[in-house]
C-alpha cells in the first residue's frame, strides 16, 4: 500500500539527512525517482523548482510536493493526494524531531568533542558525492530532451545548463532568479517560437 | 514565560516570509529570537545552529526544536516546528495542485522544458562550493568520488553510503586519529 511505503520511506529519508537541504534532495531523488518508481527524473525536476521558488525549507516543500504527486501518479484522487502530502511531510519531520528532543541537552556539552568533529567530516565529505550523484542521475531525457526526437530542445538544454551552472558557480546567484529566467527563455522558445 | 502562542508566531513568521530553503531563514531567526524577543544570546544562537546542523533532519525544524524545548518544553518544540513548516506546506500544496490541474498545459509544459536543465546545474553547483568548504585535499577526495560513483553507477542507495561513512569516521577518530586534525 502507497501510504504505508511513502511514510516509512520518508522516515528513512529524514534520519539520514545530513548536510542540509540538497543533500536531501538527493535522498529524495533517489528513493522516489530511481527505487520505487514514483515519478520520472523530469516530474522531479519540476518539484525542486517549484520548492525553489516558494518559502520555507527545501526539504520540507519537496517531501510534501513528491507526497503528493506520488499518489497522484498511483492513480488516487487528490483527497487521498493532499492526505499523502501531509503524511510525508509528518514523517520527514518526526524522527529528527524525537532525536533532537533525546539528545540535544547531552550534545550541546560534546559540540567541540573531537570525535563528533571527525563523524561530521566523514559525513560531510560523503553528502558532497551524494548531491554529485544526485545531479547525474538527473541528466536524462526527461530533463534534457531527447538529440533524436528533438534536437533543438536538446542543444538548448545544454546551453541553458551550462550557463546556469557557471553563473551559479561564479556568482552565487539567487535560484530564483535563474529558475525565473529559465522558464522565461522555455516560454519564448517552446511556446512563441515553435 | 514566553507563550506557546508566541513562539508558534514568530517561527510561523520565519517559515513564511523567507524564500530559498533552511539557510535563508538564519537572518530572521536571529533577528526574531535574539534581538526582538531576547530568547537567545548571540553565541547560544550560533552553538544551537551547530547543533542543528551537526544533527539529522531538516536543519529549520531542528532549529525550531532545539529552541522551542529550550523555552517551553516539550509542547513548545511541537508548536515551533508546526509554526516554521505550516504555510510553507500549505503553499507547496496549493502549487503542487494547480500545477497537477494545469499538467498537459501548453504554456506550462514550455516554461518547465525550459527550468529543468537548470535544476540539474542548481544541485550541480553547490557540489563544487562544498567540497572548498569541507576542506578536501589530496588524501581525502576520493570519499565523495567513490560515493558518487557507487550511488550513480552501481545504484547503490544513499543511505548506506551516509551509514558507512558514519562508521568509518567514528572507527577513523577511535583508531588512527591521535595526533593529527583531519583525515
């Protein structure tokens, strides 16, 4: 049954977040999108932008937006949908929130305590290569298009992904405006031109 | 004694009126927990921001747990998380719906042919800026290579590769690091 998978995987998703919000993302991707099937990389996609561009955390906006659309693809109404929304978001939530109940009060004595400093280095240096894989995982032709069905699309792509990415890089600049301009660029050129 | 209506407030005000993720919210937390309500000084601010990085989960929530225990308890956790994740739940919601009503749109369907390869390149990014920040060097680059690897080519799941590294960090700092200061 979706509900009882979809609480249990983002339960899993929550306790083994480290490294904040994109290293979610690739918790997310990964469970969704590559083990049960919920969603294609490109329906993914669309959920990080749109959890770019609205408040609060990024973990929290995309665990509830993938609930929803997990259901939703399961073939239920969007009652049941909004229900799965709340549930994945619950679940992403609670165990941190007992942990940091149970152990905060212990740990904010050890912060500077050598082997808490090491763990964290190790997790730290991991999340880099998950938010890597998270990313090539993402390139395909839900995301880029197709070169045989659509090569226009395809070259676009790679131009707007580049450019992002370097301007990104070089100038730290807001996702917004970039997740913004790039819809803008996908109107003219999808839409008025072709 | 500060009232759980209070506290549900100000996180509510937090989770509301910051866009672009966790770390943006630091500014208006301090700013509503330091310097408005004075529940917090400036350096048990930056020692419970620590903590709720250096712990699983979403670090806004922990940042609401940690503080609303702090004030109120138990109860006071559960108000603070609820009031930071709220309306950010209930706008990705409304999105997530009209977006579902709108699938198939033409306009719409163009403006996402467009955002999506630069999500890819938004999730990119960050890789090369943390890996500054995580003081990589010679004899620790290949953590993050082997783990992107096996989660990319092998299908690994993530979870294992955070449980291992979690493992051998603690076996590293038990058995080799004596002396010296990073692996």
């Amino acid at each position: 049954m979706i509900f009882w998978r979809l609480f249990y995987t983002f339960l899993k998703i929550g306790i083994f977040n480290f490294g904040g919000g994109m290293a979610m993302l690739a918790l997310i991707q990964n469970e969704v999108v590559e083990v049960n099937g919920w969603m294609t990389a490109g329906e993914f996609a669309d959920i990080v932008a749109a959890s770019q561009v609205t408040p609060g955390p990024i973990g929290i906006n995309v665990a509830t937006y993938a609930g929803y659309t997990s259901v939703i693809n399961a073939g239920y109404e969007p009652s049941f949908a909004i229900f799965g929304a709340f549930l994945a978001s619950f679940a992403v939530l609670l165990l941190p929130f007992i942990t940091m109940l149970l152990v905060s009060r212990y740990l904010m004595r050890h912060k500077d305590n050598p082997m808490v400093k090491t763990v964290m280095h190790f997790l730290k240096l991991t999340v880099i290569g998950l938010i890597a894989a998270a990313a090539l995982l993402l390139i395909s032709p839900d995301t880029f298009g197709s070169f045989s069905d659509s090569p226009l699309q395809f070259w676009v792509s790679i131009a707007l992904f580049v450019v992002a990415f370097l301007v990104s890089l070089k100038w730290k600049t807001s996702p917004i405006l970039l997740i913004v301009l790039s819809g803008a660029v996908g109107f003219v050129v999808y839409y008025l031109i072709m | 004694m500060v009232s759980l209506w209070q506290l549900f407030w100000s996180f509510f005000k937090i989770g509301t009126f910051t866009i672009g993720g966790g770390y943006a919210m630091i500014p208006l937390m301090e700013k509503e927990l330091v310097d408005r309500h004075r529940w917090l000084t400036a350096e048990e601010f930056m020692d419970i921001l620590t903590l709720s990085q250096t712990m699983p989960g979403i670090f806004a929530a922990n940042m609401a747990t940690h503080v609303g225990w702090r004030l109120r308890g138990f109860s006071g956790a559960a108000v603070a998380v609820i009031g930071n994740v709220l309306m950010p739940i209930l706008i990705i919601l409304a999105m997530a719906a009209g977006l579902h009503y709108l699938q198939g749109n033409a306009v719409v369907e163009a403006v996402f042919k467009g955002v999506r390869p630069v999500v890819v390149a938004l999730i990119a990014a960050p890789v090369f800026r943390m890996a500054r920040a995580a003081e990589i060097s010679r004899y620790n680059f290949w953590i993050p290579i082997v783990a992107a690897l096996l989660i990319w080519l092998l299908g690994v799941s993530p979870i294992w590769i955070i449980l291992i590294a979690g493992v051998g960090g603690y076996l590293y700092g038990k058995y080799f690091e004596r002396k010296e200061v990073n692996p």
